[in-house]
C-alpha cells in the first residue's frame, strides 16, 4: 500500500465539478403538477410482489440468492453510483465503472446520471431550501415522496446538464437512460429461468421473489435511510452547515453509506468510516480489489487495475491522502 501523507485532497484524478446554478426540482406545490407514474407504478409493483410471491415461495436457497444479490447490487450503488460517478472517490477504467454502475442500475434507484445528478444537488444544497430531499421537507419526503412528483423532462435536461454535464457526454450512460426497464426485466427474467432450469416452476418463483423484488426492496430502503434517517438521527463528528448525522444502523444495512456526517465533511473521500469502529463494507470492498489487482501494475498491466488512486481521509492530519496510486 503507498500511503503519501503529504498528499492534500488535490489528487491527479478527473474532478467533476458542478455549476453554480443548478436548478432545483421545485417543491412548491410538488404534487400539484400530478405524478410520476412510471416511477410509482414500478415502487407499487416491487413493494407488493415482493410480500406476495415470498409469502407464496419461501426457500432457502431464495434466501442466499438474496443475501447475494443485495450485497451485489448495493455495492453496486455505493461503491459505483456513489463513491465513483458521483464523486470520483478513486480511479477505474471505464469498463470497469461500467460493471459497477450496471449493478447499481439493477438496485431499481433509477439510472445512474440521474442519480448522480440528485445527489450532486443534495451535496451542494443539503438541508437547504434546494435540497431534492431534506428531512425539513418532512421525514417521508426525503425517505421516498421526493421522487413521486411529476417531472418535466426540460427540468431534467437542465439538472443534468447542470449537475452532472460529464456523464451525461458519455453514450453509454445516456443509452441507460432508455433502456432501464429492459435491464430490470432481463435480470426478473434470468432469475426466474435460472430457478426453473435448476429446480421447477416454483423455485424459479422463488428465485424472483427473494432475487429481484425483496433485495430490491431492502436495497431501496437501505439507501433511503441515508436521505432520512442519517439527517436526522445520530451523532455529528463535524461541523458541517447540514444536518447529517452518523447512524450505525443505516452504516450497517447500506454497506457503510450511514456515516454520513463523514461523507459531508470530506465528500470526496472513499472511506465514509473514519474509525475503526464505524463498519464500512464498500469501502472494505474497494481496498480488496484495489489491494488485489495492485500486481498488474507490477508487471506492465496498470490500465487493467480496476481500481487505484484511492482517496483516503484521514481524521489526524484532516487530509485527504491517496493509496495505491497508479
Ligand atoms: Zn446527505
Ligand atoms: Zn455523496
């Protein structure tokens, strides 16, 4: 591992920055404008099969496969949409920040410019009247009403312009945005056959309700919990201008994202845990790849390490340092 002490937050990594205006989706009147209906059906759709057909189906090996796939797929947001595209929190070839943002696409938490571009906004307006979703707002605002009013697409052209200009350049991020439903339906598909293939008709049953709609549904609200539950509930190390808080049970369910106080005071950072004690599993997660691929380097092959130039902070100095460099 290199660790540079000297090494400020200005790290040889592409920065995003985000313009200065950045239009807020407006929360005057929110719902007078009606709904988001794709987005309601689909939250409606996930949160009652996932009680029916696991009711319906119970098994075991449904269970390990939703162990598996949340683990997966979470990361896949944490470690992907978060500490990666939105934040740059250390370096990956592309087509390895492509595999990370596909399982988090697969979390059903929409794609991943539109993502990143909400949680850009919150980071630059938390807890402010701009905030996509403060707790201020309410606790089921910022947990899940936020994303149920009606949005213009024009408003969502300018928020990702404006928030996240560098994804949404990119050709495959901006194909995402149009094929989202027919990864989802792949994936729901697969697992069903792949239960079928190994078992019967049932068990391909199971395989969806605990892989796709249960996972699914934990996944959704372990993240959601960092919107409400972590500006709310906690202890604060820092003084940020927000209101985030460190709540171990968030940390615990979303693989670490819960010491979210931390991650206001350094953002950039990829360790959200700052000591020892505060469980972060992503951050765990990058280490070993990062750890484990650091001998291609030795041997001439570094543009196939998938990940390197972590940013690591470190409370003692209060800087940010990188490790494994590239
Ligand atoms: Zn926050
Ligand atoms: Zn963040």
């Amino acid at each position: 591992m290199q660790n540079n002490s000297n090494a400020g937050i200005t790290a040889p990594l592409p920065v995003t920055t985000t313009s200065e205006a950045i239009p807020a989706i407006s929360k005057a009147g929110p719902f007078s404008r009606g709904l988001e209906w794709p987005i309601v059906v689909f939250l409606g759709i996930v949160h009652v099969m996932a009680v029916a057909l696991c009711i319906a189906f119970p098994s075991w090996n449904g269970f390990w496969l939703f162990l598996a796939l949340y683990l997966v797929t979470g990361l896949g947001v944490t470690v992907g949409y978060h500490r990666k595209i939105t934040h740059q929190s250390f370096r990956s070839p592309l087509w390895f920040e492509y595999v990370l943002s596909v399982l988090g696409m697969l979390a059903g938490e929409g794609p991943p410019i539109f993502w990143a571009a909400i949680h850009r906004q919150h980071h630059k307006h938390s807890d402010t009247e701009d905030d996509p979703h403060s707790p201020h707002d309410g606790f089921w605002w910022a947990h899940t009403l936020w994303m149920l009013p009606k949005i213009r697409r024009a408003e969502l052209g300018r928020m990702y312009r404006a928030c996240a200009p560098d994804l949404a350049r990119n050709r495959f991020y901006m194909s995402l945005e149009g094929t989202y439903l027919y990864w989802h339906a792949g994936l729901a598909l697969t697992l069903f056959l792949v239960g079928w293939a190994m078992g019967s008709w049932s068990t391909g049953m199971s395989f969806l309700a605990y892989g796709y709609f249960l996972r699914m549904v934990v996944v959704l609200h372990a993240t959601w919990m960092v919107n409400s539950v972590s500006h709310k509930w906690g202890y604060r190390t820092y003084g940020t201008d927000d209101n985030s808080r460190n709540n171990a049970v968030v940390a615990l369910f979303a693989h670490g994202e819960g010491w979210h106080n931390n991650h206001h005071h350094s953002p950039v950072a990829a360790n959200h845990g700052h000591h020892w004690w505060e469980y972060d599993l992503s951050f765990l997660a990058i280490l070993f790849v990062a750890l484990l691929s650091r001998p291609l380097g030795w041997i001439g092959l570094k543009q196939w390490r998938p990940i390197s130039d972590v940013r690591v902070y470190t409370p003692k100095t209060q800087k940010v340092q990188i490790w494994f460099r590239s």
